[in-house]
C-alpha cells in the first residue's frame, strides 16, 4: 500500500524544521502545518513538485523550481537574482495565499542572506512587515525569529538594550504556534542573560520556553543546561533538579554529561 503524499510531505516538514532548529509538536489539524512544507529543507522542492503535479497546480510547480534553484549548491548570486524575480512575480499575483506568503518571506531571506553584499536594512524590514501583515501565519511567526536575532543585539541610539528588549517583548506576545513561541521566549531569556540585563528575566523566559513541551527533547539540551544554571544561582533548586534531570536522560553523550550528573547530585543532597 503506497503512503499518502501529505504524510510522505509531512514527514519532510518534520525534517525541515529539525534542521533549522525548531522542532515539531505533534498536534493533528494546525492549520500552519501545510503552509510549513513550503520550506526549504533538502527534500522539499521535490515534494511540492510532487503535490503541484498531484493538483495539477502550476503556481505551487513554478513555487518549488525556484526555491530549488535558490538552495542549489553551490550558492550562486545571480541564481538568487533569478528566484528574487520569481518570488516578486508569485508574491505579486497572490500575496495572502501559501505560496505568495511563502514567496514574500524568500525574498527577504534573499536580501538577508543570498546577497553577495547583503541588504539587512531591507531584510529586517521585510521580516517586520510579514509578521506585522500576517500575524498567526507560519512565515509570519517564522520571520519574526529572524527579525527578532536582528534587532537584539542592534545598537540604537534612541533606544537603550533594556528598552529593545522590551519592546520586543511586547511584540512576541502575539506568537501563537508553540515551536515559534518557544524560539522566542529562548532568544529573549538569552539575550538578558548574556547581556547581563536581569537574571530573574532570563529565568522567565527560559521557564517559559522549557514549559513549552518538545516532541524532541534531543535538541533542547541546551535550553534545558542554561535553565539549570540560571535556576541554581537563583536558588529555585526544585526547578534546577527538574532540568537536570531531563538533561541527564536525553544529552547521554553531551560532554557535559558527567557535570550534569554532579550538580544533580550535590543538589538532591542539600533537599
């Protein structure tokens, strides 16, 4: 019996997002799930090639050639410039589709990234006008993360690390697809601990994301290491033994393993 093509597609989609570092929670029916195959991951392009000629849809078969001419390796400008032509066009016909979304968030990658001199005033812009125009979409929510990593650390002389911080804040608050809030809810608990803002603001944040359940918790080893520190210095040592446990069981072979294991202990000695 041959499998489905969405569950053949939904399975790419899965591998896409781990490859980018944002991992899937299994939930039937969101409604962003569909839009999701449209990113790019090594596999993508031929699926949607395989779904456009399913349908017989020549917008989703023009969509998949030329994001696989983006991504083909190696890397080329003048193929950037070609597909920046060809998501404009797409973008243009249809800007509220999966396909044109799909299309606008390339081509701010394209300025981002695809240039060999790359334009992040225009990329940053357009990462803001997505999530701002398309609140609730998956290329919305996801350009946010990218405009959120730009805005961090940027300097501006109107505006102070903290007020940045907590103007961004305020927009994240309008995330609504789990994996794009815990992405978030990490970058911001990062950014106010290395910038030694507030230790007790970092903790809320990074909280806020390790709560936000993982389907694979091989790749919040991270997350769950900064939460363990920041919960010790704290003294929230319950919340500390928690992390470290979760640690402990998934990152087997972290080679911060056996320090792990330690402070677990040392900690579970002074309950």
């Amino acid at each position: 019996m041959q499998p489905k093509l969405f569950d053949i597609s939904r399975a790419w989609l899965v591998a896409g997002l781990l490859c980018i570092g944002v991992p899937v929670v299994e939930a039937a029916g969101d409604n962003w799930e569909e839009e999701a195959l449209l990113l790019y991951n090594s596999g993508s392009p031929k699926i949607n090639e395989l779904r456009a000629l399913s349908t017989g849809d020549e917008r989703l078969k023009s969509y998949a050639l030329t994001l696989s001419l983006l991504f083909n390796e190696p890397l080329r400008e003048e193929n950037a410039l070609i597909a920046r032509a060809s998501f404009d066009e797409l973008f243009k016909k249809n800007p509220h589709d999966d396909v044109g979304l799909a299309s606008a968030y390339y081509l701010a990658r394209i300025n981002h990234r695809h240039l060999d001199e790359p334009d992040l005033d225009a990329a940053r812009s357009a990462y803001q006008f997505l999530f701002e125009s398309y609140p609730t979409r998956f290329f919305g929510e996801l350009a946010f993360q990218k405009y959120l990593l730009m805005e961090i650390y940027k300097s501006r002389p109107s505006e102070s690390a903290i007020e940045r911080l907590m103007r961004l804040e305020y927009e994240g608050r309008r995330l609504v697809i789990p994996d794009m809030r815990r992405s978030y809810h990490r970058s911001i608990g990062e950014a106010y601990k290395s910038l030694d803002l507030s230790m007790e603001k970092a903790y809320e944040h990074l909280k806020a994301a390790y709560d936000i359940e993982s389907s694979v918790p091989e790749t919040q080893t991270d997350l769950m290491w900064s939460l363990s520190e920041i919960a010790e210095k704290l003294g929230r040592d319950e919340v500390a033994i928690a992390t470290l446990e979760d640690f402990v069981k998934t990152a087997r072979w972290d080679d911060r393993h056996s320090e792990a294991a330690t402070r677990l202990s040392r900690l579970k000695s002074n309950q």
